[in-house]
C-alpha cells in the first residue's frame, strides 16, 4: 500500500517535471494541470506496478538526472490492462529505482 508521504512527494515530482517542462517551452500554461495529473499518474504506477522508487532522491536529483528519469517513464511506460501488468519497454530502468 502506498503510504501519503509517497503520494505527496509524487506529486511533487510531478510539479517539479511541470515546471521543468514549462522552462523548456515544451509545455504551456493551459496544459500545464492535465500534465500534472498525467505525469503523477505514470509515476505512482511505476512505483506501485513495476519497481519501487526512491521517491526524496528523485526529487532532489539535479535536473539531468530528474529529466533522465521523468522523460523515460513518460516514453517507456506501458500502462497495463486486466490481462497485461504494467511495464516499461526498451529495458528502460529509472535511475532512482531501488536496487
């Protein structure tokens, strides 16, 4: 079961990605809260379905290594079905997944 301090720094993640991503210019301001429900979502997935992640050190981690680990959920991310549990494709694996 997750636990509200995961869900809170989760949702912190998904700020911090939203911001990163406004700064860039890849995502504006009208997208903006659909991508932080988005980018929540796919991370509590994998955190829950497929490999838990040291939630504060991803966080905290410079942006090379943050954007690293949010753009390779985002693109390697298959969410699941009934049928199918949730994985991420191509081998990818977060940095910040626990060894």
């Amino acid at each position: 079961m997750t636990q509200i301090n995961d869900i809170r720094t989760i949702h912190e993640i998904a700020r911090r990605a939203v911001a990163l991503y406004q700064r860039i210019d890849y995502l504006n301001e009208q997208d903006a809260r659909f991508a932080l429900t988005g980018i929540a979502d796919e991370v509590l997935t994998v955190h829950t379905e497929i490999v838990p992640l040291r939630l504060q050190e991803f966080l905290d981690a410079d942006d090379v290594n943050f954007a690293h680990d949010i753009g390779g959920i985002h693109r390697h991310l298959e969410h699941g079905t009934p049928q199918q549990p949730a994985r991420l494709r191509d081998c990818f694996m977060p940095r910040f997944a626990v060894p």
